[in-house]
C-alpha cells in the first residue's frame, strides 16, 4: 500500500513539474504583464456579435 501510495505522490509531482516547465520555460521573468499583452484592434464597422 505504502509502494502504491509513493507512486502516485511521484506521478503527481512529475505531472506538476511537466507543466511547471511548460509555462515557464520560454521566459525569462514568468507571465507577461498585461499592458505588454497583445491586443487586437476593432472594427466600428462590424456589427455586434450575438451569444
């Protein structure tokens, strides 16, 4: 039980590990902030969408 129990503490921290790596690999400082955030522009001319 205890073997079964040590496993799945290790599959649950190389899990989180995984994609720990994938977020933050790429930057150097974490997140961008959100005025560095792409934005796009609007068109005045399109018509409102509907949900």
């Amino acid at each position: 039980m205890t073997l079964l129990l040590l496993e799945a503490l290790g599959a649950m921290v190389l899990l989180i590990f995984i994609v720990w790596w994938t977020m933050f690999s790429g930057r150097k400082k974490g997140e961008l902030p959100d005025e560095a955030a792409p934005t796009r522009p609007q068109d005045d001319d399109a018509p409102p969408k509907r949900d």
